[in-house]
C-alpha cells in the first residue's frame, strides 16, 4: 500500500458524484444527482534516495509534502558521491 513512511499519509476514500441538468442561478430547474460511487484519493507519493544521518543510503516513500517541508535530505547523486570519496 502507499504510504508515506514519515507523516503515514495513506489513500482516502470519498464519493465521485454524477450530476444533471442546469442550475436554477442559470435558468434551469436545478442540478439533480444521479449517481455516488466511491472512489479513492490517493496520496503523491515519490520514491526517494535519502540519506540517514549514519550515512547510509535507502529508498523509502514519501509523500510529496514531506519533500517540499524539507523533512527528507535527498542523497547526492552517485557519480559524485563516488568523487567525494576518492578526492
């Protein structure tokens, strides 16, 4: 399932909702439902290199939030994680 590993943000569920006709603002007599099916608000959620403060690498999901708030510090990309080392 997705689910962010820091903040646990998993998929909502809630009603998509078919409605017809014109509203009464615009002329018409009125919007009428006609059907509510569930449905499922999903999360955006990426996979993430992150460093952990004992240096090592690992993949994990999270959440697009978490990223933007700065609770993930991304790992260096590989090529020059390998230059670091050697210089």
């Amino acid at each position: 399932m997705n689910t962010c590993a820091l903040c646990n943000k998993k998929p909502l569920m809630g009603n998509s909702i078919a409605r017809r006709g014109l509203k009464k603002k615009t002329g018409g007599i009125g919007i009428k439902t006609t059907g509510i099916t569930r449905r499922r608000f999903m999360p955006n959620i990426q996979r993430v290199k992150v460093l952990f403060l004992n240096g090592t690498v690992r993949r994990i999901n999270v959440c697009v939030r978490c990223i933007k708030a700065g609770k993930v510090k991304k790992a260096p990309h590989r090529r020059s994680y390998q230059a670091e080392k050697i210089s």
